[in-house]
C-alpha cells in the first residue's frame, strides 16, 4: 500500500469524496466545478485511454518504430494540465500525451515523431507553451528552472495581474530523481524562489528499476530537504491532481516560489513496446493498481452525481472516431525525404549542414543507373 496518511485524497478509489481535515484547503477548487467541466476531465481521460491502445496498435503492426503508453497516469495528467493557465510554461518528459493534446499539439505530432518521420519538433510557443519531449532523463527540470528564472527576472511573477503572472511546471519520473541534473534543477529554484511546480508522476518503474531502489525516503521528501514545499497526492485521483497542482500553480504565480507534488500513481502497460514487464514485476502488482484506476473511480464519482449513460456512451464514442482518425492520418503521411534530417540542425543555413547534405545527395545518386 503506497499512499500514507499524508498522501491527498479527495476521491477514494471507490468514487466517493473523502472527508478529512487535511483536504479542507482543496475543497473549495472542486466545489467551483460545473458538471461540465467535471465530464471534461473525464473526456480527456478516456479519449487519451482510447488514443494510447491506437498507438501500441499501431506499433505492434509496424506503423509506428515504437510507442510509449500512458496507460494508468491519465489522472495525474488531466488534473495538473487543467490546473495550469494559458500562459504558464509546461515542461514535459516523454510519457505526457494527455497533456499534451490538452495544450493543443496534435496526436499525431506525436505519433509521426515515433514513425521516424520528424526528430520530434513542435513550436512551444503555437502550443500554449508546451515544450519538447525530453528523451535525456532530468535534463528537463535544469530547463524548466531556468526558464523559471527568466520569468523572475522579466517581471512576470507577483503583479497581481491574473493574465500576466506566469509559473513554469515541469513533468519527470520517478527514475529521474536519482539523475544529477534534478538535484541541481531543485537547489536552483530553491534559492532563485523560481515560479515553478515539480510534478513527479511516481510511476513506480524506472524501465525494470522498482522505485524502492531509487529512494530510502518518500520522495516527496526530497523536495523538503531542498526546502521546497513538497506534498504526496494520489495521482490516480484527477481531483487531487487538479485542485493541489492548481493552489501550487496559484502560489508559484503570485511569488511564493517552487513547490513539489508526487503523484503516486502505477505505469499499467510497458515501459514502451520495446519493453516486456512480465518479466520483473509481479501480476499481483497489477491487481493492485487496477483496483485504483482512474477512470473507473472517476466514472463511478459522476455517476453518483447523476450523468446518464448518455454523457459515457458520446465519450466512448469520441475516443473511437479519435482513434479511427489517427490511423487515418498516420497512415497517409508523406514519408519526408531523407534531406530534411539537416533542415532543423541549426535555425539558419550553415556550411556543414549545407556540406552534408551535399554529401548524401552524391551518394544516393551513385546508385543510379550509369553512375
Ligand atoms: C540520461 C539518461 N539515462 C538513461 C536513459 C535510459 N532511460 C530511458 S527511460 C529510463 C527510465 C526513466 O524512468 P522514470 O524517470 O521513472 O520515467 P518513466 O519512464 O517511468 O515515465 C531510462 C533509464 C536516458 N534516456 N537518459
Ligand atoms: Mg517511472
């Protein structure tokens, strides 16, 4: 059992609301929740479910080089990518699709990156501040701390001015907290007081590393020892998710400094599909967590609110024409010329590049006939 009395739980894993004195200060983010914004964190999750099957689909039948699930965190996801306004800037890993789509890049950005047909780019800044898929483990959080310090120095913290104050929140795993540069990315915030939330989705693998073997301490934990306010939140609870990363997004905006949240939550499918779990982790595990998934407590919850069968079958229904429509447009593409591999190396032309490509042009024309 990994949560502890100190972990927030606003939703049990039955789908009731938890009562207890530690929650009062979250309560009132979920009280101001209409019904459809309720269904909406709901929608996001299970059409992110239905989208992750595509994907391992895809893979398995060669469209795609590999996948990477999110099978299991889409309550760590949705909740904290609800939480975060407009303007704040989002750091993530390589696991986070939920919150991408949330922040506006197409599904299948992510999904051409992983048929080989992009080295895996987007604009943050034409997707609401999303940044890159960062494949180095921790080297995001040096990012987002840095980032962070830019904002402090540019004024952008604690004018009061709800659409100007900005945070930076940055995705990593549980594995990463035992990398150097996360360390680092903390002592920085700390003594910068950077706008900025540390979401650690506590997946509790680390590829076939159990998380017992990264830390002898919670590790929400070490976010205390840098001094950085630091809370343990069932990540399988999309309200916990939303109503803590939003105080904490809250309080980085106005100049309060950096926070931390774990998010307990269970990576239910492969580490990718280059991976097979069966081999070092137990089905009893599985079980475990399965009893906990978010989106059956989730449905549970609204169900005793009263949504009719009608708002889970037009949700169901959206996750399969989502899923019918990534094949689609997946299948479609264009295969990139072989070229394009030097476009994006430097921001303006540059005589290496332009040398290399030279190079690569002469040698696929040797094969021509008569060369
Ligand atoms: C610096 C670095 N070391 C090792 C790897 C290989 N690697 C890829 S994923 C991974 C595990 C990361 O686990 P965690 O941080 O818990 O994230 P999760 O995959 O569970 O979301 C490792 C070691 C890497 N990509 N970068
Ligand atoms: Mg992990």
């Amino acid at each position: 059992m990994p949560y502890t009395a100190a972990t927030v739980q606003l939703l049990s894993p039955e789908g009731t609301l938890v009562q207890r004195d530690a929650n009062e200060q979250y309560i009132p983010y979920v009280d101001k929740l209409s019904d459809d914004a309720l269904y909406e964190f709901h929608r996001h999750m299970v059409v992110m479910r239905r989208f992750d099957i595509e994907a391992a689909n895809l893979q398995r039948q060669g469209q795609l080089a590999l996948w990477i699930p999110s099978n299991g965190q889409e309550a760590a996801q949705v909740g904290s990518a609800l939480a975060a306004k407009p303007q704040d800037h989002l750091f993530p890993a390589y696991r986070e699709h939920v919150i991408a789509r949330i922040r506006g890049v197409d599904p299948v950005t992510i999904l051409a990156m992983l048929r080989g047909h992009s080295h895996g780019g987007w604009d943050p800044k034409e997707h609401n501040n999303f940044h890159l898929y960062t494949l180095v483990i921790g080297s995001q959080t040096l990012h987002a701390t840095g980032y962070a310090m830019g904002i402090n120095l540019d004024g952008m913290v604690g004018t009061g001015d709800p659409d100007k104050d900005t945070a930076v929140m940055v995705y990593f795993g549980d594995g990463s907290t035992s990398q150097g540069d996360v360390s680092e990315a903390m002592v920085f915030a700390a003594s910068y007081q950077t706008p900025q939330v540390f979401f650690l989705q506590n997946n509790h693998w680390a590829i076939s590393v159990p998380v017992s073997r990264q830390s002898r301490t919670p590790l929400y934990l070490r976010g205390e020892g840098f001094g950085i306010p630091s809370v343990q939140i069932d990540g399988n609870d999309v309200l916990a998710s939303f109503a803590v990363t939003k105080a904490n997004l809250d309080a980085a905006r106005s100049g309060h400094g950096p926070s931390f949240i774990e998010a307990l939550t269970y990576r239910m499918g492969a580490h990718t599909t280059s991976d097979d779990p069966s081999k070092y982790r137990h089905d009893s595990e599985l079980e475990f967590w399965g009893q906990r998934d978010p989106i059956t407590r989730f449905e549970n919850f609204l169900r005793g609110r009263g949504a009719s069968d009608t708002v889970f079958a037009d949700i169901a229904a959206e996750g399969d024409d989502l899923a019918a429509d990534i094949r689609k447009r997946i299948t479609e593409l264009e295969v990139p010329a072989n070229s394009t591999m030097f476009d994006h190396v430097y921001s303006d032309p540059h005589p290496v590049m332009d040398a290399q490509r030279q190079a690569l042009a002469d040698f696929e024309t040797s094969f021509e006939e008569g060369q």
